[in-house]
C-alpha cells in the first residue's frame, strides 16, 4: 500500500506500539517496518502467527526470548576474514543459546498445544551445540575472555596474579611506618600502567625508582620506587603475554564461527521473527483485540470496531458493515459528532487486519483483503505549492481516482468541501458514481442535503449518520447505517432559547424539499428504532437458542462418549470375566478329579454342592431375570406347593419343597438335605424329564468311618492350612444346614497351624455359641467341640 495511506491513518504509532513488546534488535526493526499485505493467503498466513502467539501467551506466558543484539554486522566482519571482540562474540553466543532454549520450549509444548505455523518456524532453527559450548566456556555475558578459554590464558592470569600480590605487599610496605611521612596521601595508585606511590616533591630522591607523573602543583611526585622496578617490568611482560593470548584466543572463536555464518544468520532472523510474533501477541492483549476472519466475498462485518489508539475508558465502539448488498456508504451528520473517527476506524482496523494484527473490534468481526485503500481525510492544504484546501482535495482525489481498482476501498472526508454547496454537492455525486463505475468500496463523508438522497435513491448505496442526542445537545458517536443525518439546528436553537417566532420564520424560509427530507429521515428514524428493537429481541432468542443448541449438542456428543466407554469398559468386564470363570472353572474340576482320584467314595456332600454352586454362579443368562426386580416380584408371587421343583437362589441348586413351615418359609429337600428357605429365595421350575443315572453318594469323613450326609466329626489332620480352611467352612456350613447341635472337628497337633486358624475361625462366627478342646480321652487339644446356637 502506498506510504500516504500509512501516514494519513496513523499505522506508525500502531509500529510504534509493536517495538514497544520486542525485546531484541531483529524484532524491533520487523516492526518497524511491518506493512499490510494485499494477498489473502499472505494475511491469513501472518493472522495465523498471530494466533499462534497469542495462544502460547496465554497458555505458557509467551515464548522464551530474552534481549538479542543485533549479529549481522559481526557475521558480515567475520565473512571477510575479520576478528571479533569479546562483546561481539558474547551476543552470537547468547543467540545460540536462545537457539537451544526455544527449541526445547516448542518441543515441549508441540504435544499440548496446538498450533498452525509456529512449528514450522522453529524447524528453521539449527543448533550448533559444539560451538554454543565453546562460546559460553570462554566467554562471558559482558564479553570478557574466560580463564577456561585455553590452558596458556589460565596459566598466565595466575602469574600476573601473583605479581600483583607481590607487588601489593611491597608497596602497602612503603605506605605504613617511618615511609608514609614521606608520601603525600599513603596510597598505592597507578600511571603509565606500572604502581606507583604519590611522594612530597621534597622527598623524591628517599625512594629512588623512576617518576612517572607529578601532580598540577608540583608538590607530589608519582614514583615507582626502585625497589619494585623488576617487579612491574615482570608484570608488565605478564600482561602482553595475556594480551596476545585473548588476540589469538577471539582469533580462533572468530574462525570457528565461519562454516555456521549463513546457520547464525538464519537462526538471528527466525528469533527475531518469534520476538516479532510475541510483540503481536502481547499487542493484541493491550487493546483487547481478536482475531478477524477473512470474508471470501471480500465484505467488510466489524462488530463493536474501537479506534486503538483512542482512549478505551472514552471511545465508542460501532458496527461497521461494507460490501455485499451495497459497496457505498455516504455518512452524513453535524460537525464534531465522530464521523471522521469512524472514517479512520474502518480504514485502520483494515490495514491493521491485512499486517496480520488482531484488531480492536467484537468475535466473529470480518474483514476484507483490499489490494490498496485510498484515503482523502483532512486538511490536504499545501502552501507551497499555493493550492487552497478545495485545489489540495481535488489533486489527491484525481489520484485516487487514476490508480483505484474493483478491489480498492476509497475513504473520502467532507467530499466536495471548500467550495460552493451547490457545485460541491454536484461533484460530490459524480466522485462517487465514477468509484462506483469501477466497482471499489467507499465510505464517505459531507454535509450536502443531496447526498442524503443519492445515498437513498441509488444501487448498491446506503445512507449512515452519527447519532444525536437531543435532549443532551451531545453528539453519541453511535454510527446508524441506513439512516442519513438530520439537521437538528431548530431543534438546538430552541432549547437554547431562541424565540419561536424566529425559529419558525426560519422554518418557513427553507424549501419544501428539505422539508419533505427531513420528514423523510424522520419517518426512517422511527422505522430504525422499531426495527432496532425487534432485532434486539430476535438476537436475544437467536442467543439463546443457540446457546440451548450448543448446550443439547454438547450432552449428546457426551451421551455418546460414554455411551461408547462403556460398551468398551463393557466388553473388557465380559472378557474378564469369561477368563476369570473358565479358570475358576477349571481350577474347581481340578480339584473334584484329585479328590474322585483319592477316595471315590469320599467325596462329601458340601463339598459337591459348594462345588456345583459354585460352578453354576460362573454362568450369567443372557437376561438375568433374577436381577430384575419387576420380574422377580412377579416370580415371588407366583404360587408355591409341596411338590413343586424349585430352584435355591442362594445356592444355585435345584429341590422339591417338602412342607410349609410357616407363611414365609418352606422346607426343600435338595439332594440328601433339607433346607428352609424363605419364599423370596426359590424359583419354581420346571421339573426336568428324569433318565437312570447313578447316585453318586457325598460323604464326608467323620470318626464313624464314611457315612451318608455330613457327620458330626470333621477330620482336617493332612491337609494343607489353605485347603483346610476352605473345608472347615463348608462343613460348618452343612453341620448348621443339618441342624446339629454339637460337632467335633479333629485338628491334631502338628505345627499348631491348623488349630490355631480353627480357633480364629470359630471366634469369627457368628452362629458358634462356644467351643474349646475335647476330653483327654476323646483327643485333647488335638480335636475341637464346637456348640452351635
């Protein structure tokens, strides 16, 4: 864009803002130099850096650039065979080591956050560990050459070091005792780089040694006593010998900077460019911007649009639509009352818009891509070229006019000002047809009457004014697109008190059409307000609606997820199970084989029903009726009669009721067994068709020998702790199913494991009134009674 449009908006204090936020040399100068773009892609590419520091801002406090000198200069020196300094070489070390710490952030964050372009800029980085880390050995921030520099430097530093120390203590000698009367202040000070004391012009002769300066009166001498002569003459080798070492020392840094002078130049650019991106970031933060969207049809939609570089407690923000249904827009309206600042805003928020900037205006704002906008505001008066204000306007209009195109936006202040009204509103007219021939957007200003009805009368046209408030005499600010300025000069002379007489005298000397005009804006003024208030209540139902939408599609889109993690979890859990239950049962198998394999005929009956219970609890219907409680109920409803083949809930296994003990309990022989189960806890079923098998009798290995059912003896002697237990629970178990008052169970003595894990049993339960060893002639402490409640 051409550099007047730059000036006339003032885009320089928005550069001026931008150096403000860089803190490196590279930075700086890109903003400063900062112009908008006329390629969309361009800008969207440069908007989308912004974002990216904006986000990165936010999230983790901006990206790690801390103050860079400018290395140019330093790498061209060193391109040519050139050496140097210490200071040069610290800021090319500082720039490697900023190198390393971004591209370590940006790796830190690549998985965390989301960005559109940044990462590629940090690809362009290139680290140069090897000479990052010879520069940060031998030198320092402040450019000084490191004792680690080389082994010679270290070696002569500790030498002058030492000369110094000697020195010093020889001359403190001449400053103390009978010789510091002989010295005018008893100092050791230094001229011509050798020590020296300040001796009375009377005593030169007491020191002997060589004199090196005197003072302006000629009282004081400034000599190097002879007794230190070979001392300095030793220092002062030492220190050329330091000195050529930190020559040859820069010399050979400087030598191996020059295979990496194009990788430090890259690297030199690219920081400055993050610097430059966090500059945007943190500008955008200050006056409060968003990112704009780019319309493809090239429409201009900017919400509550603010000038940035007005006052934010004071300024009035506006909505500022251009393109689409008209490409013109003629904003008429008293003095004073902002039009020249809405003028600027539009075209500022655009230009900052196309130099990739977030601009001071409401979420969801848009933007065009213009390939230049014009601008004719203010006084363009040149005295000297002797042109009055009409001739400068008319000069830079024939401009505009010359070099606009159909994708140009024209910014025209007072259009045809500064000359007769009635020729400048003819002229004002044919501008804007001709702009409108060559199919440009444009926004302009004036006071002409006629204005106001080319604005309603022609294609692609719309009136604006800056609102008035009458009551106050005060201008609002507040843009009103599709409404022309009225003239409310009657209306101000009478409430500042002029006659009535005189105000409709006045009335009465204006023409009819301005009447008819007046009445006209009026009539639209109100047709404005009405319409105002409906779309400000269809936005309030448009906000919430779409709020409801959002809120609806948000906890279906939730719905699904979980609906979707736990079908999976789901799966995991069946899967589970179905591994947990064919292990179960295979271990249960297992464990009835080894026993059939023992004793055939010893196979107990709680062992065989836990055994089958337990079998049957690792299978789950399809349907689990019995967890459903509707059904359920209406099962437990169902009649129940002696006779009835029902189902055990509780054990999973299958009997026939035998009796009613009472209204909620009946007895059911399961197998060998009788059980009383209350009514909520049977299922009646089916009786299955009976085919011959052989009865398979449990028993239970008791002090009688085997016997049918549980016996009222339980031998543990044999087994192991675990296994012993498992057991003992289920015989005590079956003994309380059988209703026996009393059992014996026979621990032995052994290691005192099992009868130590019967007792903690026994404590444990519930239904053991007491127990405690048997007689001495019935097994003392190596079999337990156990007396049930």
């Amino acid at each position: 864009m051409y550099k007047k449009i730059l000036n006339t908006l003032e885009f320089g204090r928005i550069r001026e803002g931008l150096q403000h936020h860089t803190v490196t040399a590279k930075g700086k100068d890109m903003a400063a130099r900062l112009v908008p773009r006329s390629k969309p892609d361009k800008v969207q590419e440069m908007l989308d850096e912004t974002a990216d520091g904006a986000k990165i801002l936010r999230l983790r406090g901006g990206i790690p650039i801390p103050s860079l000198p400018d290395i140019s200069q330093s790498l061209k020196r060193v391109r040519i065979g050139g050496v140097l300094n210490g200071t040069e070489l610290a800021g090319i070390s500082r720039v490697l080591q900023t190198v390393s710490t971004v591209v370590d952030f940006m790796t830190d964050i690549q998985e965390t956050i989301e960005l559109k372009r940044l990462y590629e800029l940090k690809d362009e980085l290139t680290s140069l560990p090897a000479l990052e880390r010879r520069l940060k050995r031998s030198i320092d921030d402040d450019g000084t050459v490191t004792d680690e520099a080389s082994s010679q430097l270290g070696a002569i530093r500790a030498q002058v070091k030492a000369i110094e120390n000697q020195i010093r203590e020889k001359m403190e000698s001449f400053t103390r005792g009978n010789s510091a009367k002989y010295l005018s202040d008893p100092i050791v000070t230094i001229r011509d780089d050798r020590y020296v004391i300040p001796v009375r012009s009377d005593s030169k002769n007491r020191f002997g040694g060589v004199v090196h300066d005197q003072s302006a009166s000629g009282q004081t001498l400034f000599i190097e006593p002879e007794a230190i002569v070979n001392l300095n003459n030793r220092l002062r080798e030492a220190q050329l010998r330091e000195t050529q070492e930190v020559a040859r020392i820069l010399a050979e840094l400087s030598a191996e900077i020059t295979p990496d002078i194009d990788s430090l130049f890259d690297n030199a650019r690219v920081l400055g460019y993050f610097d430059f991106i966090n500059a945007k970031a943190k500008y955008a933060l200050d006056i409060k911007g968003s990112e704009p969207t780019i319309n493809p049809d090239n429409v201009v939609n900017l919400r509550q649009a603010r000038h940035p570089l007005l006052d934010p407690q004071k300024v009035v923000a506006n909505d500022i639509k251009l393109g689409g249904d008209y490409q013109a827009i003629v904003i008429t309206g008293p003095n004073t009352g902002g039009k020249t600042i809405t003028l600027k805003t539009l075209g500022l928020v655009q230009v900052m818009a196309q130099a990739g900037l977030f601009i001071p205006a409401g979420e969801g704002s848009e933007v065009a891509v213009f390939s230049n906008i014009f601008a004719d505001i203010g006084d363009e008066q040149s005295i000297e070229q002797n042109l009055s204000t009409f001739s400068a306007h008319m000069s830079n209009i024939i401009s505009i006019l010359d070099r606009i195109d159909d994708r140009s936006l024209a910014l025209f202040d007072e259009l045809g000002a500064g000359t007769d009204p009635q020729e400048g509103a003819a002229l004002a007219i044919s501008i804007l047809d001709a702009v409108g021939e060559v199919g440009a957007d444009v926004v302009a200003t004036t006071h002409y009457p006629e204005l106001k009805l080319y604005g309603y009368n022609t294609p692609k046209t719309i009136n604006a004014s800056m609102a008035f408030d009458v009551d106050t005499l005060q201008p609002t600010y507040q843009l009103l697109i599709g409404v022309p300025g009225r003239s409310n000069a009657f209306d101000i002379a009478s409430r500042l008190g002029l006659s009535d007489t005189i105000v409709d005298r006045a009335k009465l000397l204006i023409s009819s059409d301005s009447h008819e005009l007046n009445d006209m804006i009026s009539d639209l003024e109100k047709e404005r307000q009405a319409a105002a208030m409906t779309d400000s209540n269809l936005q309030a139902k448009l906000d919430e609606t779409t709020r409801l939408h959002s809120e609806l599609k948000k906890s279906y889109d939730e719905l699904n997820a979980r609906r979707d993690k736990e079908v999976k979890d789901a799966k995991a859990r069946a899967n589970a199970i179905v591994l947990n239950a064919q292990t179960e049962a295979d271990k249960i198998i297992k464990e009835l084989r080894k026993l059939q394999q023992e004793a055939p005929k010893a196979i107990k009956d709680d062992k065989l029903i836990d055994a089958k219970t337990r079998l049957n609890k690792l299978h789950e219907d399809e349907q689990p009726v019995i967890k459903n409680k509707v059904l359920r109920r209406a099962k437990n409803q169902a009649a129940l009669h002696v006779g009835d083949t029902v189902k055990v809930l509780q054990y999973g296994q299958t009997g026939t009721i035998v009796k009613k003990l009472d209204n909620k309990q009946w007895q059911v022989q399961v197998g060998i067994m009788k059980l009383a189960v209350k009514d909520n806890g049977l299922e009646k079923v089916k009786p299955e068709p009976q085919s011959p098998k052989r009865r398979i009798a449990a028993t239970v290995k008791g002090a009688g020998g085997i016997a049918d059912g549980p016996g009222t003896t339980f031998d543990l002697r044999g087994e192991r702790y675990n296994e012993a237990m498992t057991d003992l629970d289920n015989y005590i178990d079956a003994a309380l199913l059988a209703n026996y008052p009393t059992v014996t169970i026979i621990h032995g003595l052994g290691t005192g494991a099992i009868r130590k894990g019967v007792t903690e049993y026994l404590k444990r339960s519930r239904n053991v009134a007491k127990f405690g060893y048997a007689p001495a002639n019935a097994g003392g402490s190596g079999a337990t009674i156990v007396t049930f409640k």
